[in-house]
C-alpha cells in the first residue's frame, strides 16, 4: 500500500500500472446515496415520543399514522391455523402467494371496476416497497416525478433513491390542498414521467371528487406520463364525502396502483402492501424483489389473505369512530389560538395552519419560535404533545396531528396546546 495521499492504490495482477480510485473519508463511511437520505419524521418523532414515555413522561403523540385498535381476532386466529402448515415456514414466490394475489385482484376490481388478473398483482413488505418497487420499475435516472405538496413525506425521499427527480407542486388551504390540471401542466417537463396521485390524503386529509380525478387523468393520458395513485386510506372517508379511484380513468398501460391493509386492518406492524400494473411491471418488480428482500413473510400473507377474505366490516366499524373523533378535535382544534383549521374528509389527520402562532410571542429557549418545526419542539419539550412539523411534508407552517387515538388522549393532548398557546399569544 502507498502512503496516504488523498487517494488508495489497488494493483491487478497482469495491469499495466495500477487503478486509483478516491480515497474514503474516516470512518464511518456513508454512501452518497444514502448520504443525504433523512428518516421518515413520523417515525422519529414516534419513536422519541415512546422514549420519553418510557422515561415516566406524560407525553401524547399525535405522530404515528396508526389506528390505535389491535388487529382483528379472525385475521389473528387464521394466522394461527396458517401455523400449522408446514409450508408456511419455507419460501413462497417474490410475487406473493397465489391465494393473496387473486384475492387482491378481486378486491381491486371490486373497487375500481377495472378487470384485473392476479398476474397484474405483486405483493411487497408493505406500501413503503411497495411504492420503491413501483418507482424503480418505471423510472430511469433523471427522470422527474410530480408530487402534489403537502405530500406524504417518503414521496420525494423513494423518488430520489430510485433515481428519479421530485418536483413538489404546491397546494394550499384555499384549494383544500388539491393540485389542479393547470398547476400540474406548469410542473410538467420533457423529463416528467410520472404523477403520484393520493387521496384520500396523508397529511392533508383532503380528498379528490371523481370528476377532479377524472379531469387529472385526462390529462395525464394525453402527456403520456404514469400514474402511481396511492390508495391506503380509501376506507375513511367523511362529512358526506366519497371515495373515487382514478384508476378507471387511466391508460392501463400507465397505471400503478398501490394499496394494502395497514391501515384498513391494523396491520401495520405486519408490514404487507401490494402494487397493481402491467403483467410487464409486475415481472419487473418481481424480479427486483426476488434480489432484495425474497418473498413477504407468509405469516403476514395469511393475515392480509384473512382480512380481504373478512370484508370491509371492520374498517367501517373504525371510520365510525374516526368520524366522531374527527369532530372532537375540530371543536377543539377551531377554538385555539393561532391555528387555522381546514376541516379534513379523510384518512384521519387534520393539517393545521399554525403559521398565526408563528413569529411571535413564543420562545423556544431564547430565541422567538418561526417555524412550524420550532413549534413542534416547543410542543414537545414543554408540554409533552408530539406532532409533525409541516416542514416534513413540504409544507413549513403547517402541523400534522393524526386523531388515531383514543378520545381521553386525543382531548388531552389539544387541550394542552389550547392553553399553551392562550396563554403565550392572547395574555
């Protein structure tokens, strides 16, 4: 070996001279790809909220995107028989068990009213690969994504992680934060390959009329651009409102479809989603998954197999209580200082306009709080409520509080925000 130079010297046998590649900084060593990759904020704010817990503080967290219900007995005590099948403990195919994509494939068209085979089916460690294997099928390096902001915040991170390049579109309040033809012409380039389209939405909560979405993708067919439309929280709709897909009204052969239980079913922590295309993308994927993480756990695929085979009782039975409790945050939520209120129609978070309470009288520390993720930290180290700054979802100014949690905790936790900011912005 040379003396350190600034550069590393590897010598082959039979080469003329020898190959010389940059030397790396002192370890530890990162990747320029993951380099600059942050951790999903939901998730760390969630994991901190439960350290402090665990350190004896009363904290409330309004974080997580996760019902706060068990998953059903039934979808549990299939599993359980699953168990006693040897065959549940070997491999299954990349794809998914047969079983789960004919299920999914009737459970999609059910909805949609698209004729869908199960070879149109690829079943994933939940809707986060779900998404990374649907991005990394179609996109090439360079290629440029459209994302409606405020948007889920792994969007633009999976985007960029399979090469491709976020252009945020920005929405806001007055247009209940939906992203209109003509903002999404003025993003579209030569580069644009595709839309990612959720609704309804994680953070907002807004949700797109059928006639909306069918607008959106007349467009999008006569660009020739793909679709990804995110369905996760097609089950919790409110106030009258409905669930449309735009599946229906886009070329089949631009189309990606991802959905999955964990919300629908509490199955979050089972980690299973899936993707809907071309039989060509789902081969794609296939082979793609087969190099990385191998088949979903089938633990988990029997579970997912339970809960399509059960219905969609369960699900109304939580968006009941989610509509009930989507009221109690609003009177509370309406009545503090400093925030204005976009009333949500689905999924089960409400993205709060906190910018009044901004600049102002509140102090983190010494110095004045102006920014929305300043405004969480004082959230959570002075009164122990844990909440989403905006900042993660493209949107500063903004807080993301989910309502999947139980009535006592989700008062609670508002009430103690009401009185903070009462008594720091109005005394």
């Amino acid at each position: 070996m040379t003396e350190n130079t600034g550069t590393s010297t590897l010598a082959a046998s039979g080469a003329e001279g020898a190959i010389r590649i940059p030397a790396r900084e002192a370890e530890p060593w990162v990747s320029t790809l993951l380099g600059g990759l942050q951790e999903s904020a939901p998730q760390a704010i969630d994991a901190l909220a439960k350290r402090y817990r665990a350190e004896g503080r009363p904290v409330i967290a309004f974080g997580a995107g996760e019902p706060d219900f068990d998953t059903p007995a039934h979808i549990v005590d299939a599993v359980r028989e699953a168990l006693s099948d040897p065959a549940t403990y070997h491999y299954s195919p990349p794809a998914g068990l047969p079983a789960l994509r004919s299920a999914v494939a009737t459970e999609v068209a059910g909805y949609t009213g698209l004729n869908v085979d199960a070879s149109e089916v690829m079943v994933s460690n939940g809707g986060k690969q779900a998404i990374y294997n649907a991005l990394t099928a179609v996109l090439d390096p360079g290629d440029e994504v459209i994302i409606p902001a405020p948007y889920w915040t792994s969007y633009p991170e999976q985007v960029a992680l399979a090469g491709g390049v976020p252009v945020p579109v920005a929405t806001g309040p007055e247009s209940e934060f939906k992203a209109t033809v003509a903002s999404l012409e003025a993003a579209r380039t030569e580069r644009t390959r595709l839309l990612i389209v959720t609704s309804p939405s994680n953070p907002t909560g807004s949700v797109y009329t059928e006639d909306e979405l069918r607008e959106i993708a007349e467009w999008a067919n006569s660009t020739g651009i793909w679709v990804l439309t995110d369905e996760m929280y097609r089950h919790f709709v409110y106030d009258g409102a409905e669930f449309s897909s735009i599946a229906p009204f886009v070329q089949r052969n631009r189309l990606l479809i991802v959905g999955g239980l964990a919300k629908s079913h509490v199955l979050t922590g089972w980690r299973l989603g899936w993707v809907v295309s071309t039989p060509r993308i789902v081969q794609a994927m296939t082979s793609f998954q087969s190099h990385t993480t191998g088949n979903v756990s089938n633990v988990s695929q029997h579970a997912a197999l339970a809960a399509l085979v059960g219905g969609d009782a369960f699900p109304e039975q939580m968006r009941q209580v989610f509509e009930r409790r989507r009221q109690l945050a609003l009177a509370i939520l309406e009545r503090t200082p400093g925030f204005t209120v976009t009333p949500p129609s689905g999924a089960f978070y409400f993205f709060v306009d906190a910018r009044g309470a901004l600049g102002g009288e509140l102090q983190l520390g010494e110095d004045p709080v102006r920014t929305s993720m300043q405004l969480s930290t004082l959230l959570l180290e002075r009164i122990d409520v844990a909440v989403v700054p905006g900042e993660a979802f493209g949107a500063p100014g903004f807080l993301r509080f989910s309502y999947a949690l139980d009535d006592a905790q989700l008062t609670e936790g508002l009430e103690r925000i009401r009185e903070l900011l009462a008594s720091e912005l109005i005394a």
